[in-house]
C-alpha cells in the first residue's frame, strides 16, 4: 500500500521503511503517511478539524470514543462550533 501511495503522487514521496513493531514477532511497513497527508492542508475548517480529532491508529480514535459518558459528549465533540 506504501508504494501505491507513493506512485500516485498525491503527497511527497513517503519513506518506507521494514520493521518489528513493538516487540512484536512479524514485521510491518512503516511510513509517516499522516504527515504527508495533512502537511498540505490549508482550510481552516478542515485544519481545525486535525487539531480537534485525533489523526492515526485505530487506538486513538477509540480512545477519544471510548472517554465519552454520554451522547451529549459525542454530540458536543462532533460540534463544528
């Protein structure tokens, strides 16, 4: 998936790179392709949307979802205000 995302273009060149994620026995391609997604971004309202939700793994978008106690919290995270 790297290297597609590399072929098409749409960011600078990601690095990729081969390695063993913590400890863990098999190995995985890594590349900062957050970074490289997001480095261009100049409207304000989708700029403020990085700053306000998190932007990577799976484990921080559930960890944001999973503090909420209520629907209010959820509906007042997803607030565009």
């Amino acid at each position: 998936m790297g290297e597609l995302h590399n072929q098409l273009a749409i960011t600078t060149p990601v690095e990729l790179g081969v390695v063993r994620m913590c400890d863990r026995p098999f190995k995985v391609v890594w590349g900062d392709f957050i970074d490289a997604l997001t480095a261009d971004i100049q409207d304000p309202e989708v700029r403020r949307l990085l700053e306000r939700w998190p932007v990577g793994g799976i484990e921080q978008v559930r960890s944001v979802l999973w503090r909420v106690a209520d629907r209010r919290q959820l509906f007042g995270l997803l607030d565009s205000r």
